[in-house]
C-alpha cells in the first residue's frame, strides 16, 4: 500500500460526470461494483471519443490489458459520480490510465482505478504503437507523471 496522499480532482487532465440509476445499488443498498468499471470505461472511451481516436473508421483500436478498482468509500443512487482521469504511464504501444471516481456533491472520493490499454491494428489485431497525434494530445491534456517512453 502506497503512502501517498489519495488523489483530489485537481490531480486529473479531465473530468466526466456519470449518473447513477436506481437499478445501480445492490442488495445492500450502495453502488454495485460493476457500476464503478463502468463509470471507468465511460470516461475513458468517452474522452478517446471526443479526441476523435474510437471509430469505424480508425486504424488502431484500444484493448483492455488490464483493469483494477480499489474501493474506498461507498456511493449510492441519486449520486452523482465525478471521475478523473489521467494518463499515469505512455509506453510505445500501451496506455496506462489512472482514475479516480469522486461523489460530485462532495468531492468524497469512493474509488481509484486503472485501466491499461494495449493499442492493436483493427485489421491485424496485433499491437502498433500509440498514434503519434494521440501521444500528442495526451501529453497535452492529461498529466503523465513519470511517463514511460
């Protein structure tokens, strides 16, 4: 266990507000775990969306390597979440993404997550490297602390 202090919203490039439904909470009346990988995938695809990096049409598709959650605090429908992301790691042919899902009423940060994105040919679907206008914009909107090259 790290004994950095967790992070806040100022420690993310980029924000994504997802709402929570009814049907989110589990028997024990929080937010189920899935919904916080969803909330994860969400933020992640939308911004590879809006970067205009996640079509039919593009060359190279992103593929999960590997995920993780660490669940901190317990949220609950009506919330709100507010996740963060980062870049935490930009290798040759990977993407290490870094999240945090925060309460949006509070701040109150629920989890931590990671998400690592292999870059694949969408004809071979053998790994390429990370597109250099992607690498571009990553480096110029999301913080890549310590980032590999």
């Amino acid at each position: 266990m790290s004994d950095a202090p967790p992070p806040t919203l100022a420690d993310f490039g980029h924000t994504r507000d997802v709402a929570t439904r009814f049907s989110d909470n589990d028997v024990l009346g929080h937010l189920h775990n899935a919904v916080y990988y969803q909330a994860m995938d969400t933020t992640i695809l939308g911004w590879l969306l809006d970067a205009g990096y996640l079509s039919d049409a593009s060359p190279v598709a992103p593929v999960v390597a590997s995920s993780s959650c660490r669940y901190l605090a317990s949220g609950a429908f009506p919330d709100t979440l507010r996740v963060g992301l980062r870049v935490d790691d930009l290798s040759s042919k990977a993407i290490t993404w870094g999240l945090g899902i925060f309460r949006q009423r509070d701040a109150l940060l629920l989890a931590t997550g990671s998400v690592v994105h292999v870059t694949v040919s969408t004809d071979t679907r053998r790994p390429v490297p990370v597109p250099d206008g992607l690498r571009a914009r990553i480096t110029a909107e999301l913080a890549v602390p310590g980032a590999g090259g």
